[in-house]
C-alpha cells in the first residue's frame, strides 16, 4: 500500500509539472496561477499543496529538470557532437512543451525575483565537456580556451532562439543555429577538421524516446 | 501660451517615460503599475491618460524609443567601429536606466501578449550599416553575409547581456563582449586586418553628453 502511494505521489507530481509547462508555456508565469495548474492537471488543492505550496515552488522545479528530460542524440563526443547537441535542443525547443517552458522561466525569473543563472551554467558545463573531448582529438584551435568558449556558446545560443521565438515563434531556428555556427567555427575549429564538419541539422533517424 | 502649454506636455511626457524606465527596470513589467509609475513621475491622473491610456501603451513607447536616445560614439564606419559600437552598447546597459528598461521590455514582451521583433532587427540594421562599410573597405572575408552576420551578432550580443545580467548584473559585460567577439572575428574579418582590431572597451575618453 505504501509503494501505491508513492507510485501515485510521483505521478501526481509528474502530472502538476506537465501541466505547470504547459500553461507557463503558453501564459508565462505572471499569467500563470496555481488554479489553473490544478485544472490543468486534475488534481485537488490537497494534492497541490502537498508537493507544491507555491507558484514559485512550481516554477523554480519546471527550471530545475531542465535537463532531466532532454536526451541528447548518442554519438562520439567531440566538436561534431557538440554541434548536433545545438540543432537537438533546437527541435526539442520546438517541440518539448516541457523543455520550452523551464528554458522560458529561466529567461523570465526575474519576473518571479529570482536572478539565478545555474540554468545557465549547467548548460555551458554540457558544451564544456564535449569541447575537452573535441582538444583531446585534436579538433580545437591552439588559442580556443574550452570554458570560455562554452559559455560564449551557451549565451549566443539563448540569444538566438528568444530572437527565433520572436521572430518566427522559432520555426527558423535551425537556419539562425547554422549561421551562427558559420561564423564561430573558424574561431574555434582546427583547419584540419573545419571542412569536415557538418552545421545542419542531421537527417532525423528513427525517432528516439 | 500654446507653446507653453506644449512645452510642458512635452516635459510631462518625457518625466512619464523617465520614471517608467526606472520602475520597469527595477520590477518588470508585471510589477509596475501605473500608480507607481505616477508616483515616481509626480503627474496627476488627468496628466497620464492624456499621454498613455494603459501600462501597455507606455512599455510600447519606452520600447519604441530605444534607438533614440543611445548616441552612438564618433568614429570611422567599419569593422572597427562596430566593436566599438557593442562595447558603447554595455556601458549604456550598465549605466542607462532607459535603454536598460527597453531592452527588458523587448525581451520580455510576452509578458503582455505582444511578439514583435522590431527591436531586435533595428540593431541588426545598425550593425549591418557599418559592415556594409566594412565590406567596401575590404575588412571582411569573402564568405560573410553581411546581413546574415548581423543578425547573427545581434542574436548573440542580446543572449550575452542577457546571462551577464543574471550572472553578475552585468558587470561582467564588456569581458564578455570581449570573449564573443575572440570567437566571432575569425569567421568574419579578412586575414588583413584582424590584427589591428581591438576588441577591448575604447579608453573613456570626456565623457560624452
């Protein structure tokens, strides 16, 4: 009995931050209130208040999976992958409510007085990684240093899809993903691999779960 | 006495707009008020809606005006003076509560169901002036796509103010300015000229008006 109320709490709490993505997505989150979560969800004030008490609390947990539910396509670590890393999150952002909504309220949270930019940090950390990779390899400049290069990235990238989203409610984002790739990669790509590299969007392959 | 009563419409309008910048930056667009808008600029109710009928009506004009007041530094059109043109740029974010608040608002538009990306292509248009001028001068590669990099400079500037803002109320802005332009400058400048170009703040000079 125990083991069903846990089961049941997870799903509960899965499905409040479904919802929670969903209207945050679509309302942003002063147009969001705790209420309309609940409706959205199907589930009582007693359900809510036991794993939420607040719409900060919803908030601050939608931006925190962040990463939980992005699964990056498999593929040999190095500048490639990190490429195909940028055109993923691209078709997540387009598609992912979930994804789009804590990306949303990491950009937003001032709005909810929070000023923290872990979100920010977490993803220049992934960028990081593949770039360690990518020296090891050999693909890197001699002058590119791998943590500032990351985080130059990571900001360039969030500049592009709140323009995309502006612009073209991000239908263009995987074209402004390759030009932005066109003028880094000869800042940061060996001339022995630049010609190598691929900046479009790999052909979609059966599609993952 | 018309043109009194101009000028001091004027002047009104101008304290409106004014202590609106200060309350939007501080608070966001959903927490201000036109009440604290009101208070802060000392204008009577009938004062208000003779300007502005609603809050949204006054984060519109304060976006609108965002090119008016930045002046752009003196100097050479061309490549150098775009990067001297970004560097301008973090110091008015560092210092100009009005340009401040407008790019707030730009970004943060949603926020009152407005998706207008105006702002953002009048920056690309600035930067692509000067490399259009860069172009003529034989600064750039032959591959660069003025208009393409422009917009791909803006996209990226405005996600860099935007994670120094989270990150350290963007007192680290001109370092990261700095760091995006060290990965941008090989795609896009000619072998000819790329070291001549600084890509450091210009020295303060008497400080313009």
């Amino acid at each position: 009995m125990a083991k069903l109320r846990q089961d049941r709490a997870v799903r509960t709490r899965e499905a409040i931050l479904e919802a929670a993505a969903e209207v945050f997505d679509a309302c942003g989150y002063s147009g969001t209130s705790i209420r309309l979560i609940m409706e959205r969800a199907q589930v009582t004030q007693g359900g809510m208040y036991f794993h939420f008490k607040s719409k900060q609390a919803i908030a601050e947990a939608v931006i925190a999976s962040q990463q939980e539910f992005v699964r990056f396509p498999d593929g040999e670590d190095g500048l490639q992958r990190l490429i195909d890393i940028t055109f993923h999150l691209a078709r997540e952002l387009q598609t992912n409510t979930r994804f789009r909504a804590s990306v949303r309220l990491a950009v937003d949270q001032e709005e909810f007085g929070k000023r923290d930019a872990t979100p920010y940090f977490e993803w220049a950390e992934q960028f990081r990684r593949q770039l360690v990779v990518a020296r090891q390899r050999g693909e890197l400049r001699d002058d590119v240093d791998e943590r500032e290069f990351a985080a130059v990235l990571m900001a360039s990238y969030s500049g592009t899809q709140i323009f995309s989203n502006m612009s073209t409610g991000r239908q263009d984002l995987p074209q402004r993903v390759t030009a932005l790739w066109r003028y880094l990669l000869p800042g940061v790509a060996d001339e022995s691999v630049i010609g190598r590299l691929r900046i479009t969007p790999a052909e979609a392959g059966p599609h993952a779960a």
